[in-house]
C-alpha cells in the first residue's frame, strides 16, 4: 500500500535457522539462510537454491505481531513464486512459507547481523545483460561483390 511502512520490529535482517523440511546443510548451500525486511514494506529471503523477493503486509493477530506476504524469485533455477506469513514471538521470527505448486514449510529465524549480501533483482538483470551483450552483435558476413560472383 502506497505510504504504508513497515513496523520498526520486523525491518532488518533475521537468519533463518530452522526449516521444517530442509535441513540446515541445504538452507545455507548458497549463502546463510535469511528472511529481511526493508521499510517500504518489501524485502528478499533465500535459503538452499530458493529465493525471493517479498511484497509485505503487516498487522496483528490476537496481540502478536504478524507479516504475511507473497514472493516471486527463483527456485532451483526455475522462476518461483507463492506466499507466506510470520509473528514475532519475543525475539524469534515464526512462520510457514509456501511455494506455489510445490512444497511448504515452517521456519524459525532470529535478529541478527548480515555475513554475506545477495545480489538484487536489478543486479541480477545487469548481469545476465552484460553476459549476453560480452561477446558483443553478430559479426555481418560480407557478401562478395557482384563482379567476385560471377567468377
């Protein structure tokens, strides 16, 4: 929602460190698992070879605090999407996180500090631009000259 923000509580960085059908090995395959929130209401997550990027909504339920949000990003290499939800209870971040179509699981993250940055969406889109663009435009074949035809 346009103007909205995201409460003081959730922004910033919460390592993921319980997944209820992966287990730790595969959560920090690529980098530490992690689940952030920015505070325009938006934030990323990765664990294993799934990531992506969170448009949130927050509120409370019953007194606790909660986030629930959709995703879309990558999962092992294929575009993914789907949804989630989170509350916070005490110092530890509670939810369960769905891929469309696919599988879901309850996770347990915690505050703490950042140790490795994701790339960014945008980055991301450079790079693959400036990978396809390195070699550079087809070479154009000349084509004889009509005179060099005739022989």
């Amino acid at each position: 929602m346009a103007g909205s923000r995201t409460p003081e509580r959730f922004i910033g960085y919460w390592r993921i460190t319980e997944m209820e059908v992966w287990d730790a090995e595969y959560l920090d395959l690529v980098v530490p698992a992690f689940i952030e929130f920015d505070r325009e209401q938006m934030g990323q997550f990765q664990f294993g070879t799934v990531r992506g990027w969170l448009d949130c909504r927050f509120g409370e339920r019953d007194g606790v605090p909660l986030v629930e949000f959709s995703w879309e990003g990558e999962n092992d290499n294929d575009p993914g999407c789907g949804r989630g939800w989170g509350s916070l209870r005490g110092d530890r971040l509670e939810g369960r996180l769905y891929i469309h179509r696919g599988d879901d699981s309850g996770f347990v993250a915690l505050r703490g500090a950042r140790s490795v940055p994701p790339k960014r969406r945008g980055q991301r889109r450079a790079a693959r631009r400036l990978t396809s663009q390195s070699s550079g435009p087809p070479a154009r074949v000349a084509r004889p000259a009509a005179a060099d035809r005739e022989r």
